[in-house]
C-alpha cells in the first residue's frame, strides 16, 4: 500500500493499556494515520499519538452507550484524511501486521470487514462493532447513516447501528443474509483479527455472550 494511505482510529475511553495499544499500532504500521477519538474528561497525556478530545453527548436510558460511539467514531473520521482506515474500540487491540492487506482481499471498496465474533446470519441486523476495516468514505457514509439513540425502547448496539445503516442509509429491505454478504465481509476474530480483549480472553468472552444472550435472540430451527 502507499505511504500514508491507512489510518487507524481508536475510538473510546483511556484505559491502562491505551498507551500500550497506540504503541503496537505504532510499531507495526509504521505509516499509518493514528487518531485516539475520546472525551474532554479522560486524560490523555500519555497517549502518544493524535487525540481528539470531545464533549460527551447527552445521556440517555438503555443506551449502551451508542451515542458515545456515534459521535466518537463519525469526528474522529472526519479528522483523519487515510485512505483505508481501521476503526477499533479501545477496549480491543488487533495483532494482525496485515490486516489491511486481509481487507484489500474483499476485493469491493463497498463492503466494511468485521469480525465474525458477534455476528450472526440468523439474528437480523446483528453485525459486530468491535472493529472496523473499510475506506474512510464508507465508513463516513455508515456513520452519517445512524441516529442518535433516543432511549425509547431497548435495544442491543450491534442491531442499532447495522439496522440504521442497511435500512436508513441503504434503503435495503432485502433479507438479513442477503445483506450481511452485500455490505460486510467476515472474517475470523481470532485467526484473522487476531484480536484480543484487553479484559477478558477471546474464550471467555465467547462463551460468556454465546450463554447469556445468543440463545434468547437466536430464531427457533423450523
């Protein structure tokens, strides 16, 4: 890829190993664009690459905090200028070297490479928000898509923010499976992203949702 074409953003909260994160990223893709996209009340003095402090929106009820990663990630993309960016929550790291060249396997500028932990082709509009790989003007078009939560019912972020994009962005109506395969491309979260939760292991963490929510939205085999 050429000199400064990808960009990585990081959007969420300082933690203890936000410092250690930047740094990987730092030393593996040497060229890349770094932004770290958080708020006005985290402290950022040790975060060794670009920031981007913002006011919090407003709370709402039942939010999961979607808001937070609306405003987070569309700002923090309209200040980065690459042209394949990856854009990942703080509290994961990626380990893949060539996760860009994975993405450029897509083979379609159109689609946003996800992982498939958290991705389900038999819960509609339950697409991974874990990470991100796409061109800066897809992910900025998926981003602009998404209204902000307004708390009135109860809903899981994934399902949020995938339903705004297909059906308010997209204006696709077509089914679920169809669309997964139209607008996103899957790849493995552990032998592809090589991703790690810096709280909790890839098995742990897999188990935990697969036992405590995937079962009651999963639908019923005919």
């Amino acid at each position: 890829m050429p000199k400064n074409s990808i960009g990585i953003l990081l959007q969420g909260s300082i933690t203890d190993w936000s410092e250690k994160i930047v740094k990987e990223y730092q030393e593996n893709f040497p060229n890349a664009q770094i932004l770290y996209s958080t708020w006005k009340t985290e402290n950022v003095k040790n975060i060794p690459c670009e920031v981007l402090q913002l006011d919090e929106p407003k709370t709402v009820p039942s939010s999961f905090h979607i808001n937070y990663q609306i405003k987070g990630a569309l700002e923090g993309l309209k200040k980065m200028d690459a042209d394949i960016i990856m854009k990942c929550r703080t509290d994961q790291v990626i380990h893949n070297k060539h996760i860009f060249e994975l993405y450029e396997q897509s083979h379609s500028k159109n689609k946003i490479m996800i992982p498939n932990f958290t991705t389900f082709d038999d819960i509609d509009y339950w697409a991974s928000d874990i990470c991100q790989v796409s061109t800066r003007e897809t992910l900025l078009n998926y981003w602009n898509s998404i209204e902000y939560f307004d708390g009135t019912r109860l809903i899981h972020p994934e399902i949020y923010l995938t339903m705004n994009y297909i059906l308010h962005g997209k204006k696709d109506l077509s089914p679920w499976k169809e669309v997964l395969g139209k607008y996103f491309y899957v790849k493995d979260y552990v032998k592809d992203f090589q991703a790690e939760n810096m709280l909790l292991t890839p098995e742990w963490n897999i188990y935990w949702f697969f036992t405590k929510f995937y079962k009651d939205f999963k639908k019923p085999d005919p």
